[in-house]
C-alpha cells in the first residue's frame, strides 16, 4: 500500500513539472536544440537565460558588444559550440518543458542553462523569475563571474552583460 502511495505520488510530480524524455536530433547553437518527442520534433531553447548567441542578436546591445562577443568566439571557437560538445545527438535526456522553452538535464543534476552560465555563455534572462531555478541559476552565473569565464572574461564584456539588466 505504501509503495502504491509513493508511486502515485512520484507520477503526480513528474507529470505536474512537464518532465519528459526526448531524443536529442540535433544541435544548431548554444541557443538551439532539437528533440524528437513522442515522434514529433520541438525545438528546444534554454530555460530562464540569454546566451551570447542571443545576446548578439539583441536589436538594443550596442555594435561594442556585439564586436566583443564575436571577437571572444573567433578566440575561442570551442566555446561557440559548448552545446554540442556536451550533448549527445541521438541520446536521450529528461527536459522540463517550461514557458516554451526547455530545462535539459545534459550531466546528471545539472541542467544546459545551469552550464552555459557556469562556463559565463549565457547570463541569467532579466526577467526570469522563477524561485524553482534561481539558487542554483545564480550560483551558477557567480561561480563564471568568480573565475572570470566567458562574458565576465573581460571588461567590455561584463559591461554588455550587465547592461542587458538596464534595458
């Protein structure tokens, strides 16, 4: 009875977070995954951060920053495609389907998003606000700033970054 009682109760949990399990098909960007779902493919983009990639996009970033960030993946080309490095194409991955966007657990309790940030490509979205995620979202994105990773590699860059939470 008690088993039934913490399986009906694990099942209600998992179904009430979205939690899936998806195949990975393929990896564009840091910004852009593709999963097979139940015979259907979603596109997957990181849960609660804007990652250098997008930032670049960003139409109110200024050409200094854009000039940084693209000068910091000619440096360091790897780093461009960090995504595709630690995922798998064709392994699967339990995903948290969240406000149109994805939380991939890519190694073991950590999620992409948590990565990114920790390796300083991605800052934590100024309007995420998620009490769930944001502990380990913020030690995350400090532990980059720490160690002066990616975006918080270099002034101008930690300039850019902080200013995308003025605008």
């Amino acid at each position: 009875m008690l088993k039934a009682f913490i399986i009906i109760i694990l099942f209600t949990q998992l179904f009430a977070k979205n939690i899936i399990i998806g195949q990975l098909i393929s990896v564009f960007s840091n910004t852009l995954q593709i999963f097979k779902i139940q015979q259907k493919n979603i596109q997957c983009l990181p849960y609660g951060i804007l990652t250098l990639d997008e930032i670049m996009r960003y139409k109110k970033i200024n050409i200094v920053c854009k000039k940084e960030i693209n000068t910091y993946f000619i440096h360091h080309p790897y780093r461009q495609y960090f995504s595709l490095r630690h995922l798998s194409v064709r392994g699967f991955y339990t995903l948290i389907l969240k406000n149109k966007q994805c939380l991939i657990y890519a190694k073991g309790q950590k999620s992409l998003s948590e990565l990114l940030l920790q390796n300083g490509l991605a800052i934590i979205n100024p309007r995420f606000n998620d009490n769930e995620f944001k502990d380990e979202f913020l030690q995350a994105q400090n532990y980059a700033k720490y160690h002066k990773l990616g975006i918080w590699s270099n002034n101008i860059l930690m300039i850019c970054a902080l200013g995308m939470y003025k605008s």
